[in-house]
C-alpha cells in the first residue's frame, strides 16, 4: 500500500492508461484515473501512480501529456 511509480514516456508512440481496463484478470494490475476515462499522451509524457490495497488498484495522481 502506498507504492509510487513513475511511467515516463519518450517516445513519439502515444501512451495511454486505460481506466480499470479489463483486459487483465488481476485486478492489482488495473488503474483507475479518477476521472473513469482513459488518458492518453501524444508522443512524450509522464504519469504518476499510487498503489491502493483498499482499491486494489493503482490510482493516477498525475499526468503529463
């Protein structure tokens, strides 16, 4: 709980972080973006997660597109 990780993209592929995307069967390995929709960057960015137990989810805090 309380984990931090930083993603940071520089590429000129877009990047995106999609909200608790079911896609994968672990729920630990889903992100919620606090805004329920998916976020994408053009090309270079950066994002910020937090781990959640309660949630069990990574939680965006910050985004850079």
């Amino acid at each position: 709980d309380g984990q931090y990780l930083i993603v940071l993209n520089y590429t000129t592929f877009d990047m995106t972080a999609a909200h608790d995307s079911g896609v994968d069967p672990a729920a630990a390995n889903r992100i919620y973006t606090m805004t329920g929709a998916d976020r994408t960057t053009t090309g270079n960015g950066a994002a910020t997660f937090i781990y959640n137990t309660s949630a069990a989810r990574w939680i965006l805090i910050a985004w850079d597109p």
